[in-house]
C-alpha cells in the first residue's frame, strides 16, 4: 500500500544465509535488527559501540558484532545494507559504497537518500504485511496497525485456508477484552465452535462470525466435577466432527483454570491440541488496582494459593502455616467467600494482624472496585463493601506502597 506520490517498489526480499550488513549499532539498528535475523540473514552489525540489547544479540550469536568503526569494502558481498550510524559523514559514505555495489541501502537518518526504505510490517498468520507512505512514517505504521487489526478480529481474510480440526485451549486475560494475546485473537478469528465460560472476555464474542457457535460452559448442568467431563467430551466431539474448537478461558488456562484437564482428555482421544497461554488475573488485577506483588527491597517472593476450599478442608494442599511464617506477597484466588477464614489462619501461624490486605473485584474491567484493610479487618470491610467475586485478594507489605 503506498501514498499519491510513492515511487517505490515493494517486494519481499529473500535473506536466508546471505550477507547483511547493519552499520551503527544504536537504537535504530536495535530496532532493525531482530527482523533480520528472524528472516534468516548473514548479519554483520560494524560499530565501535552498541547497545546492551545489540551486544547481546552478538553474545548470543544472533548476529557478528565488527567492532570499529565502518571502512571502505565493508560492504563486499553484501545483499543488502542498512546504514545507521549516528554520523551523516559515515552514512554519506555507506551510501556512496552501496551505490557503488549496486546494494540496495536503507539510510535511516535520510531516508530519500537511499536506495530502499523499510515499510512498517507486521505478521499475521502466515500474512506479511508491509505499508509505505512516503515521509510519513506515523501513517504507515496506523495503516499497518488498522490492518492488522482487522486480520486479527477476522473482518478481513474470509478466503485464508480453513484451520486443521483440532483445539486451542487460549487464555482470554484478566476481564478487560483487549488485553487477549495476539495469538488467542488469531485463533478465535478461525473458530468453528467457541466454548467459553463466565471469567472469560465476553465482548470478544461479538467479534465472532455468525456461523461461529458459541457453547456457554458455565450453563452446562450437573456438579462441578461432572461439568468438567461434559466440557472434555463436548471438546473432543466437536473436533472429531472436523471443526476448529477454540476452548475461551479467562486467565490463563494453566493457572487454576483446569487447563492441563482438558489438555489431557483431548490427547487421550487422539486430538489436536495447542494451548495458548493468557495474562493471569493474578497479577494483573492487582497491577491494575496500583498493587505490585513484588518490589524491591520489600518482598523477595510470591506465592499464588487457591481459596476454593477452606484452610481447614481435609482435601486443602495448601500448608497454610508455612504462608503464615513467610513475609513476601500471597495472591489469593476464589477466596473471596472464605476470606475471614484465611485471614484467621495466617495470623495465628505468625503473619502480623495488621498486614496490609486489597481485594480487587473484577479488575481490569469497567466494573474494577478495590477494598483495602488488614488481615484483622479484611473480612468486615469486604462485607461492607460488598466484594463478590471473581475478585483477587493480595496479602503482604507491598499493598501498602500505593495506599
């Protein structure tokens, strides 16, 4: 896509094992670099200096770090050249060299002046997408973004190739519909069926074809337990019908979400399942309500428990006098209707009862609400409150930085 006035040929260059050479080693070639290397190229970064991020990229081996100054013959053999020094003089001559080697050059500090320019890109399933709009490197980058967008939301690529049969186990993230992976928007925008529940991102759902059908999991009947083998077979039936079953969780589906079950019952059966991880409600709710699980010189670790069963529940796996002694940060998940009950339990095994306590209600949504106590008071604020879940509950001296 170009702009009225845009001259340049776009093409897709084949770099696999070929000589690039990257001049500079600033922020700029910082920024270039890892598509380069992700392409395949030979690259050759010639700098007296770099920064952290190049110099590990050539600590690592990503790329060959020649480091002086750049010199006449620099560039033998090179395909292509990306001149981003930070003096005009040098990049004056890189450009003379390429023009000289009849290799295309990319001058990042006068781009008119080189041979060929980068086009804001993006990938998408397969998809590379590349825009140029003359000097106006904002507007690519949006037209870019816009694209992008709509591949990623399914509006546009009706036609792109149907998806093997099979399941995505994909974590939809913390509440707010916008903060799903780019992966889990991908593989929803390729759905045959969608079986979700109520922690998942429900606008998400508005975005889904007409032909998609959407299973709701939680109006599944039978018990908690029978739920779950009634979710495993409804993933597996689907899938052997030859459909494209995304299973929509909130969180992540490896962090108290039953994940690896329905990992397991699709594997028992024989079918195709990948999983695509989520940003957990566990730390981002509380970086959402201003609460860091962890900061320096105030907390060293952080521990992530399971509230669905009271403290004192024969089935409980948690060693709840091992949190009391501990002094670092305890994120607490359903435990909003026991909340007193393990208030209770980690101030008579050593946690001081006036430990800064905030439960955060839906956080990251336009519903977020916080309450903040202690240990001691926590039980009667979120009733006063009114706390519901699904809410998370932070324990430790790092709720207190921001209150």
């Amino acid at each position: 896509m170009s702009a009225e006035g845009e001259h340049h040929y776009l093409s897709g260059l084949d770099l696999t094992g070929r000589r690039v050479v990257v001049v500079g080693a600033g922020t700029v070639a910082q920024r270039r670099l890892p598509r380069l290397v992700r392409a395949g190229a030979r690259v050759e970064v010639v700098a007296p200096e770099a920064t952290p991020a190049v110099e590990a990229m050539a600590e690592a081996g990503e790329v060959t770090w020649t480091r002086r100054g750049y010199a006449d013959g620099d560039l033998a053999d090179a395909w292509y050249v990306v001149s981003a020094a930070s003096d005009p003089e040098v990049n004056d001559a890189v450009g003379a060299e390429a023009e000289r080697r009849r290799v295309f050059c990319v001058r990042s500090d006068d781009a008119p002046r080189g041979s060929a320019v980068t086009p804001a890109v993006a990938e998408h399933d397969g998809l590379l997408v590349g825009t140029l709009a003359g000097r106006q490197p904002r507007r690519s980058a949006a037209v870019r973004d816009a694209i992008l967008e709509a591949l990623q939301s399914g509006v546009v690529d009706e036609h792109a190739e149907a998806p093997a049969a099979g399941v995505a186990l994909v974590g939809g993230g913390p509440g707010a519909h916008d903060l799903i992976t780019v992966r889990g928007r991908r593989m929803l925008a390729k759905a045959d069926v969608v079986i979700t529940d109520r922690l998942a991102p429900r606008e998400l759902l508005d975005d889904l074809g007409a032909h998609v059908e959407v299973i709701d999991a939680s109006k599944i009947p039978y018990g908690r337990a029978a739920s779950q083998d009634v979710i495993n077979a409804a993933l597996v039936e689907h899938a052997r019908a030859g459909r494209f079953v995304v299973r929509l969780k909130g969180g992540d589906p490896y962090v108290f979400g039953r994940g690896f079950e329905e990992v397991l019952a699709c594997a028992e059966a024989g079918v195709p399942v990948t999983v695509v991880p989520g940003i957990t409600s566990a730390f981002a709710a509380p970086a959402a309500a201003d609460v860091p699980v962890t900061h320096r010189g105030v907390v060293h670790e952080t521990v992530v428990v399971s509230g669905h069963v009271a403290p004192d529940d024969e089935s409980s796996l948690v060693d709840w006098a091992a949190l009391g002694r501990m002094r670092g940060t305890i994120v607490l998940m359903m435990g909003v209707q026991r909340a007193e009950a393990f208030a209770d339990v980690l101030v008579r095994n050593g946690r001081p009862a006036d430990t800064p306590v905030a439960a955060i209600q839906e956080g990251t949504t336009d519903n977020q609400r916080t309450a903040r106590g202690t240990l001691a008071t926590i039980g009667d604020v979120m009733r006063r409150e009114d706390i519901r879940p699904p809410a998370i509950i932070v324990i430790g001296p790092v709720v207190g930085l921001g209150s």
